[in-house]
C-alpha cells in the first residue's frame, strides 16, 4: 500500500501506509500513522489518519513534515462515491508526535471515476509543504470526460495541484428567467465550478440534457464557468428547482429556481352601451379573467392595463389608458363624453396583461358604440311630424267624403199640395201631382 516516510526536524521519524483493520476485515483499507522517535528502534501505535471508517476505500497516503514539525498528510479516499469506486483526495495534519490527528478536509473540487479513466488511476500521490502553504499533488480523472461534438471521448488522468485554503463558492443563474414559457429552452450559467470537470443538471431531482452537446455532461471551463442550455422536462407553469451537482458524489454545488411561466391568453371582457346620442357620457367596464388558477397565481403577480385605445368614424385614434381608473384587482372603468357632432361607429380597443413570477399572460378586448346624430333626429322628428299631418288630413277628408255621400243618398219630402176642384174645367185636363 505504498508507505510513505518523512523525518521532522526533530527527529521523529513518520511512516503514513494504507492497511486493512484486521486481515479478515470486509473494509478494504484505512490509512495509518506511526512514529518512532528513537531512530526506528521503537514504533507507535498505529493511529487512524482517515475520520470516516466504512465499507470505502482510504489509501496511497503520503505525508511530509514542515519545519514547525507539523506531520501533513494526504490520500485517497472513496467516502464520498455511493458506490465505493471513485475517489478524491483528503488532507489531514498530525501533532504531538502523531498522537492527534485533525479533522480530515478534501482537497479536491471533484472526484474521479475510474470507469472513466480506463481504469488507470496511476500508482501514488505527493505532498510538498513550503514554508506555511501546502501544495498536493495526485492524479485527477475530470478530464478524462471530454465533450466532442455531441460524443464523448475518454481518457486517462492528468497530475492536478492545487494550494490549499479558500475558494470560490459556486453560483448558478439562469438567464431570462420567467420567459422560458412552454417547451422552450432555457440558458444556465455557473461560476465559481471546479475547473474543467464534468456535472449533472437537475431539474427538481429529474437530469435533464445538455443542449449544447446532446449529452447527460455539463462541462467547466479552465476558469470555472459554464454556460449551457437545457429544455425544461416540465412544460407545465411552475417553479422548478435548477440544481448542478458533482458526478461522483452527487453532491449539490448549487440550485437556482426556474419559473415555467404560464404564457396563456387573458380574457378582456368590455360591457358598455351600443347605441349613443351626441354629448352624453359613455361609460366600459372592464374585466379581466386570467387563465391562471388563482392558488397558483402568487409571487406577486400583477394585472395592468397597457391600453385603452378609441377609434373615431372618421379612423383618427384617442388614447384612453389615463383614463382607465382600477375598481378591483383585475376590473376597471373608462369614461368618455361625446363631442356635440358625434355621429357614426366608437371603437374602443383595451390591451391587459398579467405579469408574475409564474405567469406573463396578455389579451385584448373590444366594445362598439354607435352615436346618431342630430340632424337624423331632427329628420326622423319632422318625418314623424308629417306623418301625423297626413294621418290627420286623410281623417278629415275621409269626414267630409261621408258627409257628401250621406247628403246625396238623402231624399226630399214631398211638397203639400190643395185638392183639387169637384168640378174641373172641361177645358183643363186632370193631371197628375209631381213626383
């Protein structure tokens, strides 16, 4: 198991191996320290380097001694891979002639699978310490997945460095968010990544594809970035957790919240009068009805009137939206007086939207009035006017028709008349009286 051995400046000499905790021991090995601060004569107890004993895998330790006699100690350890197989590099100091040890940390970023590596991981690592800084060095497989077109191409490891202490905090953003809408993709951008190592994308728990690449890898740069795009697995309005986790461990680096917006029409509905006279005073109102369910209309979700237009008869447009006065959440009133010559068709056009963390939703209503003008009243107001004359006229003539009739059908009485003589003169005939 590769011992490793380092003399302090005090002389006690330091030996860092891997071995199993017993020989029928189903953990395949820890990783030990031992001193001796005879010369070798005599040895210590073997002390557990690595904190965590498990079932996983702790070897190729190394170790070197500074000049304040402080033991610094690295190895590979597969605590952090489900599986057992992977493995990153931790980091631990000694003191007091190796009888405490301290908190293990890990030095890398990523670990590494050896499927990925064929199989190859190299024989060992290293250690130099200068002056109060630590600089390990091991073999690192992150490169040995490499994006290619949409393939990927497998390698082995690379030597990696690194000095430890702080580093960046990854951060995961996502662009434009709240404008992916249904079935479109959505861009992600990192910072702050392990250099040139792969990820998984997780949308709430699900992978999701890199789009860039066709493939289940998300790849860093040399500095640490990374933007990609992914195609949401939910078309359905909603917030979603965006998360980028480690390959290996399946640890989170970071999470974001994406917003699937729901990006159905509003409904805009306007009642007001049909018909108008020159000068009176009109009044819409109107409604807006939301495709969102209202238990899911939250996170601040926002109803305006973008605008509230008035075409003329003769096409000339009136902006109205200043007009427009709110009388509750998602209903308002406009009002307009009528010019004294108003005549013909009103157009009244109302533009609405509804704007939120989870909905970006728009519509547009429509209402017509039509406005009769004076001189058509003072028409139809004369034209009434006249047919009462006619009606009246035809009446009375009708009256006097009957009057003649019922004088020309009526017969005279009889005029009287003296009897006639008992002895006519013979020379004067008898006649008749008239008719």
């Amino acid at each position: 198991m590769f011992p490793s051995m380092d003399v302090a400046p005090d002389g006690t000499v330091y030996i860092a191996y891997g071995a199993r905790q017993a020989k029928y021991s189903t953990d395949p090995a820890d990783v030990y320290l031992v001193a001796s601060i005879d010369g070798g004569t005599t040895w210590s107890l073997p002390t557990m380097i690595n904190d965590h004993s498990s079932q996983n895998g702790h070897f190729f330790a190394w170790l070197r001694v500074s000049s304040d006699n402080i033991v610094h100690i690295i190895w590979g350890d597969q605590r952090l891979d489900p599986v057992g197989l992977g493995y990153d590099i931790f980091y631990a100091t000694a003191t007091n002639h190796g009888t405490t040890i301290s908190p293990n940390s890990r030095v890398t970023d990523v670990g590494t699978d050896p499927l990925f590596t064929i199989g190859f991981i190299g024989d060992y690592f290293n250690l130099a310490v200068s002056g109060n800084q630590t600089y390990p060095v091991w073999t690192d497989g992150r490169r040995a997945v490499r994006p290619l077109g949409r393939e990927i191409l497998t390698g082995e490891t690379d030597i990696f460095t690194a000095r430890l202490g702080p580093r960046d905090t990854p951060s995961l953003a996502i662009q434009n968010t709240g404008n992916s809408g249904y079935q479109q993709p959505v861009t992600i951008t990192a910072t702050g990544l392990p250099r040139e190592a792969f990820f998984v994308a997780r949308m709430s728990g699900i992978p999701v594809i890199s789009q860039t690449h066709l493939l289940s890898f998300f790849f860093s740069t040399r500095s640490g970035n990374l933007t990609d795009t992914i195609l949401p697995t939910s078309n359905y309005y909603g917030a979603y957790s965006i998360g980028l986790d480690e390959w290996l461990s399946g640890a989170p680096l970071s999470t974001t919240t994406l917003y699937v917006v729901d990006s159905r029409s509003l409904q805009v509905s306007i009642n007001g009068p049909t018909t108008a006279s020159p000068g009176d005073n009109i009044t819409w109102t109107i409604q807006i009805i939301s495709p969102t369910e209202p238990a899911t209309q939250g996170l601040g979700s926002t109803f305006t009137i973008n605008q509230a237009l008035l075409t003329t008869p003769s096409r000339s447009v009136q902006d109205l939206t200043s007009n427009v006065r709110p009388s509750g959440q998602t209903s308002y009133s406009v009002s307009l007086k009528l010019p004294s010559n108003a005549a013909g068709s009103y157009t009244l056009l109302v533009n609405a939207s509804q704007t939120g963390a989870l909905v970006r939703s728009s519509g547009t209503g429509t209402a017509t009035v039509t406005v009769n003008s004076q001189v058509q009243n003072i028409a139809s107001l004369a034209s009434s006017e006249q047919t009462y004359t006619i009606i009246v006229g035809l009446i009375a003539a009708t009256g006097v028709a009957l009057q003649v009739i019922q004088l020309t059908r009526r017969r005279p009485s009889p005029p009287a008349t003296l009897p006639p003589p008992a002895n006519p003169p013979p020379d004067r005939p008898t006649t008749p009286p008239p008719a």
